[in-house]
C-alpha cells in the first residue's frame, strides 16, 4: 500500500479485495504500519481499566457530596443512606451496561485499541494538509473505547438517575431533590471535561486521585468547630459518618497509589494525611493564635 500522509489516515479494505483512498479508520480500527485500518482486538491495559475506574468513581464521588449537602445532617439518616446506596446502584448498573453495549457485546470484556501518545486523544489536531492544499480530515477515535464508553456512562447514569432517584427522593428525603438538580449540572461539565481534557487526565489521574484525597481530608477536619486534637481523633473513631468520610479518603489515596504501579509501599502511608492533620492541628488552628494575640495585649 502506498504511504498515507499524517499519524491516523489509513485505507479501508473494500468488499472487492480493493484498498480506498487515504481518509479516517471507521469505529474500532485504527491505521497500522502498513497504512491499512486494522481491527483493535487487543485488550485494555490494566492502566486502562484503572483510569475507566476513577472515570466512574467522580460521578459517584460526586452524588454522595451533593447527597450529604442536601441532607444538612451531621450522621447517617436512613434517607442518607438509601440515597446513597441508590447513588451506588446507578454507577454499578451505568457501568455493566456500557461494557455490556460495547463489543464485544454482552460480556465483561473491551477490545481497545490502545493509547501510545497523547495525540491519539486528540487526532482533530492532527489532520495533514498534503503539499500544504486541502486538509485531509482523518479524525477519529485512536484510543476507542476510551473516548466514547465514559461518554456513554455518564448518558447512562443521567438516565438511570432520573428514573429511580425522584421516587426516592419523595419518600425518604425531601430535600434530595437538590442533589438531582447538582447533578444535572455536573454531569453535562463531565462530559465537557472529559472531550476536551480526556487526554490530560488518562495521564494524570493517578496524581489527580492523590490531590483531590488529601485536600478533601484537609476540607473535612477543618470543618469541625472543635479543632482540638482530642477531640478530632475522638470524633474520627466514634461517629460513623467521620470514619466512612475518613476511610474512603484512605481509599481514593490508594487507589491513586495502586494506579501509579510503582513503590506499592506507600499504601503504608495512606493514614498519614489524616493522622498528619489531627497530630499538628495545634500548630494552625487560627483560634490559638487568637487567644495567645489576646494574652499579650
């Protein structure tokens, strides 16, 4: 086969043994080095799946804040939990459904194509203007299923919220309805988020899952009124609501570490951030500064 200009133009192979012209792989092929558009039949890395994981847990991250925001309770109401057992559902079920829809269809496997740059996230960028005249438009989806699969998540979890959450909502918690109203604005940003940025956060979402845990940690504990070290480590061991709070920050920095596949030994270290915190809460918390401005005056 003759070369074709640019990293992602291929010829297709026609229904008479014949090759067409240079132009974009259809869905599930992608150009190999002879030119021509091969089916992916490989299956996704563990990195892959790995990020596919933290694309579905944002939504979920997501409902279970708005969820709590809405119920305006300091411990777990049955509303509460039900909610966010529903919240649960939706994920896990949006989750089956779009690998089960994806091919092969009708089981728990992906055939990708694989990511080997950060272009292949984005081959609009790459069109090639051969002998600098017309662009020769190739875009198309080199890293499928990455792309197209969250996309479908969040359509599925938007669709399934709405048929089981109001229901929900009007039985056993008024005020999530206000969760369902958030969640109409953050799935559509999502989605934004992730076609114009998918690229950047398959590369960096182990770090992202790292920074979001320990400033989220931060976030929760400065929150307590009483900021004293007795009392955050009491209150992180005794109410239910601190210690879910707490442990699935420990595991948000786990899964971020996990994803990394490199020095598995820091697992260790997930309790430290919060640990960190309630141990030198004492050197920052501004209300000892203020007593100590008010002995000397």
């Amino acid at each position: 086969l003759e070369r074709c200009p640019g990293l992602y133009c291929g010829r297709t192979q026609l229904e008479n043994d014949t090759w067409s012209a240079c132009g974009p792989c259809p869905r599930g092929y992608r150009v190999n080095e002879a030119y021509a558009c091969s089916l992916c039949e490989q299956s996704p890395s563990t990195y892959d799946w790995c990020y596919l994981g933290f694309m579905a847990l944002l939504p979920l991250i997501m409902h279970w804040f708005f969820i709590d925001m809405a119920a305006k309770e300091r411990t777990f109401s049955k509303g509460q939990i039900i909610l966010h057992l529903s919240a649960f559902i939706e994920v896990i079920l949006s989750v089956v459904i779009a690998i089960f829809i994806s091919e092969p269809t009708f089981t728990f496997e992906l055939q990708s194509c694989g990511v080997k740059r950060l272009a292949d996230w984005y081959t609009l960028f790459q069109n090639p203007s051969p002998n600098y005249e017309e662009k020769l438009y190739c875009t198309q989806e080199a890293v499928y299923p990455l792309q197209t699969i969250v996309l479908i998540f969040y359509f599925l979890c938007l669709v399934l919220m709405m048929i089981i959450r109001p229901p929900l909502n009007s039985k056993f918690l008024k005020n999530g309805k206000s969760a369902v109203y958030c969640a109409l604005y953050f799935f559509p940003i999502l989605a934004l988020l992730h076609a114009v940025a998918g690229g950047l956060i398959y590369y960096a979402f182990p770090y992202l899952s790292i920074v979001i845990s320990m400033v989220s940690n931060a976030c929760h504990f400065s929150l307590k009124l009483d900021q004293s070290m007795k009392s955050l480590f009491k209150t992180s061991v005794t109410e239910v609501k601190n210690a879910v709070i707490i442990i699935g920050h420990w595991l948000l920095l786990a899964y971020g570490i996990i994803s990394l596949h490199q020095h598995l030994a820091l697992l260790a270290l997930v309790p430290f951030p919060a640990l960190f915190y309630i141990f030198t809460v004492r050197f920052t918390d501004p209300s000892e500064f203020r007593e100590r401005d008010d002995r000397n005056i």
